[in-house]
C-alpha cells in the first residue's frame, strides 16, 4: 500500500496542470478551510513550532504563516515534486524551515522532536483505519505540552458507508466541479475511488480520545470537507 500511495503522490504533483486546475476552482474549499486554519492558529502561543504533514505545495500556508509569530517550520511529503514547489511557496518565512520526504506516519514515529501544532491537510483519509489510530497516538506522542493537532480533511456523514460516500463524492465533482474538464474530473474521481478512505466524525473522535486527546472539535464544515482540532 505505502508503494501505490508513493507512486500515486508523486503522479498527482507530476501532473501538476490538474492539480493546480482543481486548487484554483477551490472545488474542495481550500480558501475557506486555511482560512479558518489562520483563525485557529491566532490562538496559539508565539513562536509556537510546527509539523505539517502531507504538506504538498504548502500553497496555502504562505499566506496563513506569514502573518503568525511562527518558531519553526518542518514539512513532511511523499512527493519530492511537491516539496521542491513547497519551499519555493514558503521561502518567505522568517523561521527555521526543515523539509523532510517520506510516509508521514513514518517519518513522525521515528521523530524525536516535539511540536506545539501538528497540521495534515486532506492526507489522513489515505491511511487504513488501523494507520490512522497509529497516527493520532503517534501525533499525541510528538505534541509539546498544551500542544495540538489541527486536521483537515473529507469526513463521512454518519450514515454513510464507503461505498455510499464514494457515489456521492463523485456524483457531485461530475456534477459541481469547475474548471476542470470532463477527462481530468474522471482521473480525479479514481485517485478518490483508488485511495481515499475517510471516517465518521464520531470515528476519529474516538480514536483522538483512545489516544489521549480530548474529543475533537468540530471547527467548521464545508459538504464533506471539515476542520478539526484536538487538544491534549
């Protein structure tokens, strides 16, 4: 599995017109969600050091940081395309930044460093359910005291299973999505069929809760796309 994700993640940066395509429509509220991200991070103490793992390009983040009394920097990413395009995006940032490339449960259970936010943004539903109960204990492990975990990413309605959630997911990029043609909304629709594997809200609460977090907060929701924090 680790394989195909690596191979995956490298050909989405690699077809990077698509990708960029998809961002800029913001089909899938990239602007609100970093957005609300920049809201949440207000509220974090200064010089506060952060992981970001999946990081991409970090598109979004050179904006979001750049206006934050940042410590630190470090971002993980299977692509190595994409961590190229990362620390042009964030070469602005007056911190100590660190890049790092490799599966982002991997690279943070062998981490000896500690943070005050963990951030993954639309990575986590990659992961097997049993890599994303690893995941929270591992980010709890890795979090400085009064620390937190901020995540985006697709969540599940309640009622819906996989198969149900797929359908759906689809069903509204072929109907909803700008700026992308037909052919590119297919390859977008089986990367999701292919590797997304998202939980319930009440799922990855009780694995945060397992791991020794409080149960996450629910920031904000756009249609299957949320903002969650989880504190120690």
């Amino acid at each position: 599995m680790h394989d195909q994700i690596q191979t995956e993640a490298e050909n989405i940066f690699d077809t990077w017109e698509i990708y960029k395509k998809i961002v800029s429509a913001n089909n899938m509220f990239h602007r609100e969600l970093y957005a609300d991200v920049a809201a949440v991070l207000q509220s974090v103490r200064p010089g506060f050091s952060f992981l970001d793992l999946g990081c991409g390009d970090a598109a979004h983040f050179a904006t979001v940081l750049a206006g934050l009394p940042i410590g630190g920097y470090c971002g993980v990413d299977l692509s190595k395309t994409a961590l190229a395009l990362a620390a042009d995006n964030l070469q602005a940032l007056a911190c100590p930044v660190e890049w790092r490339c490799g599966d982002l449960l991997e690279v943070l259970v062998a981490s000896t460093q500690r943070y005050d936010v963990i951030f993954t943004g639309f990575a986590l539903h990659h992961l097997s359910t049993a890599q994303k109960e690893a995941f929270f204990q591992a980010t709890f492990a890795h979090l400085n005291a009064g620390g937190c975990l901020v995540l985006v990413d697709t969540v599940r309605a309640e009622e819906e299973d996989r198969a149900a959630y797929l359908a759906a997911y689809c069903g509204w990029l072929r109907d909803c999505w700008q700026g992308v043609c037909p052919q590119e909304k297919e390859v977008a629709c089986q990367h999701i069929i292919d590797y997304d594997f998202p939980e319930t809200l009440s799922a990855l609460q009780a694995m945060a809760e397992q791991a020794g977090f409080r149960a996450g907060l629910p920031i904000s929701r756009y249609r299957w796309h949320q903002l969650l924090r989880f504190e120690m």
